[in-house]
C-alpha cells in the first residue's frame, strides 16, 4: 500500500521478525514505558494494536491518553469488549444470551455469585493470557482454595464468575467489519466440549453437526455485534450451543489465534483485509483486492448491512493442536480452561473424516487401526 511500517515485537523467536516484514522493527518489552517511548520517538500516523493478541489491549487506554492514534477499534469499545460488567449490560441490551455470570473483588462476592448461579462455574482473573488462571469450580471449599490463590495472578483485577455450561458445543467465529457490512471469515465447531480453552482445542471449518437455521442465527448475532460494538477491523467471538441456545462466552475486538487457520481454509488473507479496514478503506474493496476467484458471496438483508461469506468450495479444513507432552515427563496431560499446547497443525480434505486423520497424524497422534482389548 506503500504505507511505512513499525512493528514492535519482544519475541524475537517469532517470523515478524523477518526483515521483509516491516520497515522498521523495535526488540522491546510490551510495557507502556517502553511503547511511550517509541511512539514519542517515531510518531507514527496511526497504531494498530489488534495483531498482538491480549497484552496490547490492555495498554489501549494509555496509549490513548497519551495522544497516539489507535486506528481501527477504538480503545473506548477495547474497553466496552473487555471491561465484564459494562460488556453484560450491553450484551443484555442487544438480546443476546450470556451464561449468568458476575464480578467479584473479595471471597465473600465470589462465594456469592457462585452460590446464585449454582455450581459447577468457570472462574478467571479479568485481562489474562491464554487462559492463565482460570478453573472450573464444584464447589465452595474448591472456591475458597482458588481464591485464595487467584490475586498473585490478576494483580486484583477482578475474578469473573460464570455458570459453567455443562457439555455444550463451543464455536469459535472471525469477522471482520468497517462498520457499515461485515465479512464472517469463518464458523469453527470445536470438537472437544467447551470449557477446553480454544487454544487446545482441534475444531473444523465448517462445522460438521450444526444446521443450516442455527449457523444462520450465529452470523447475524455475530454481524449485530460487530456493528453494534462499533468495531472497525478484526473481532472474534466464542459462542456455546447448550440445549439449542446459543450463548455467548466472550467476545475479542482483536485478531484471534485462528485468523491464520482461517485464512488458509478460505484463501483469503484476513489480516491484511483487515489492515487495510483500519486505515480506512471500505470493507468491499479491501476484499476485492484478494477475491480474486469471487470466492466470497453476498447475503444482503435490507433492514441492517450486508453479511459476506466466504464460499469453501466443498473441502473441509481441521485445526489440531501440538502438545509437548511426549517432551515434558510427568505433565498434567488433561486438557481444561488454561492453555497447555504449543503449536497447531491443520489438514484439508473433502471428507471430514480424512482432513481429521490428516490433522492427527501431522500432530504426530497415530490413530488405532483396530481397538482395544477390554
């Protein structure tokens, strides 16, 4: 686009690093001493923080209140998107369904919220990484233990306490917006129930055991959000289908871990879509540098803005994650909401079953050719 570009980075293991990627590139800690100080020196027209996961969402505020220019999502709706109470109420305006939830400071909060919604429920620091700290919980004496230990981990954020939607089935859903129509990349299906964090989670693109009537409810929940939020750029949505509802879990006005997956299975580039997105550009044209063989088709519904799909042209794709079990002797190999893999691989077929086994055997899991003695 002939734009120059900054990349700021403290993982110098990771492919941004290439020195084709940007013009220039910071090896800092994601600190707001250290972000100041590059924006003070570089003063870039615009600073994009959605491409870095968690951590620069929660300097969105300060980097505001500076005076640098977040383009894209602005930090007022980073704000609204992470802020638990303030993010209910609005969830509660649009219609949508939410587990019954609440935020606590103090054991006897906790204790209380837990006791209303009834066990078992989901806790979790408010702002964390990859799930760190999070439990589900059966009881009070189980409650008392994890509070106990949860402050060293949210530096007293807030605990989130939610009912925890025994066995339902988790979608994961990335979309992008300009505000006026929104492109829905793609719906996975995760294949493990939800409360496994999504990170470990092996999921299908698109989903295998849903219908045509709920997978349409998902999209327009999805677009009503997005355009409601006030999202401009990439956001991400995990939704858990419990008895035929549909709930929301949460919403991140970011890219998510799976935008490459994604990307890969529809062929078209969502982050650099959405790049484009939040500099300004209209959603359709920033797709149509990319839709090269129109694989992108348009469900116009009057009364709101146009919903665009991808169209997978009959193949199925599969994530699977990468585990270091085989390398870490004696780790808890039982998967929950804190996050365990290291990596992901993905397999394409036009069964599903055949993109599964092309997924597990990437991932070095030897599927049983016969069963088990009982």
């Amino acid at each position: 686009m002939g734009v120059k570009t900054i990349m700021y980075n403290c993982n110098p293991e990771t492919v941004s690093t290439d020195y084709d990627t940007s013009d220039i590139l910071y090896f800092e800690p994601i600190d707001f001493e250290h972000v100041r100080n590059v924006i003070e020196t570089e003063n870039p027209d615009g600073i994009i923080v959605h491409f870095g996961g968690q951590t620069p969402l929660k300097l969105a505020n300060a980097i505001h209140d500076m005076g640098g220019k977040i383009i894209g999502t602005t930090a007022e709706v980073i704000d609204l998107a992470e802020d638990r109470e303030k993010f209910s109420t609005f969830v509660e305006k649009a219609g949508l369904l939410q587990p019954d939830n609440g935020t606590a400071v103090t054991l006897e909060e906790a204790l209380e919220i837990a006791n209303r919604v009834t066990y078992p429920v989901l806790v979790r620091p408010s702002f964390v990484l990859g799930g760190r700290g999070m439990k589900i919980v059966y009881s009070d004496a189980e409650l008392k233990q994890y509070m106990a230990e949860a402050v060293s981990v949210s530096n007293d954020a807030p605990v989130l306490v939610d009912k925890f939607l025994d066995r339902a089935i988790e979608l994961d859903v990335d979309c992008i917006t300009d505000g006026t129509d929104v492109y829905i990349g793609g719906i996975m299906q995760h294949i493990e129930e939800a409360g496994i964090h999504s990170g470990d989670s092996a999921c299908s693109l698109p989903p295998i055991s849903l219908s045509d009537t709920l997978l349409k409810e998902v999209e327009e929940k999805t677009k009503t959000m997005a355009l409601e939020l006030g999202v401009v750029g990439l956001m991400n949505t995990q939704y858990a289908i419990h008895h035929g509802k549909i709930y929301l879990i949460e919403v991140n006005p970011r890219a998510s871990r799976t935008v490459p997956f994604v990307s890969k299975a529809t062929g078209i580039p969502m982050a650099k879509v959405a790049t484009r997105v939040m500099y300004g550009e209209s959603l359709k044209d920033a797709l149509k540098a990319y839709d090269k063989d129109e694989k992108i088709v348009n469900v116009t519904n009057p009364s709101r803005a146009n919903l665009l799909l991808p169209m997978l042209k009959g193949h199925v794709a599969v994530k699977e994650a990468v585990f270091p079990f085989n390398k870490l002797s004696g780790a808890d190999l039982i998967l929950g909401p804190e996050m365990k893999s290291t990596g992901e691989v993905m397999g394409i077929s036009d069964d599903f079953g055949k993109a599964f086994a092309k997924a597990q055997s990437a991932a070095k899991n030897n599927l049983p050719s016969n069963g088990g003695k009982v």
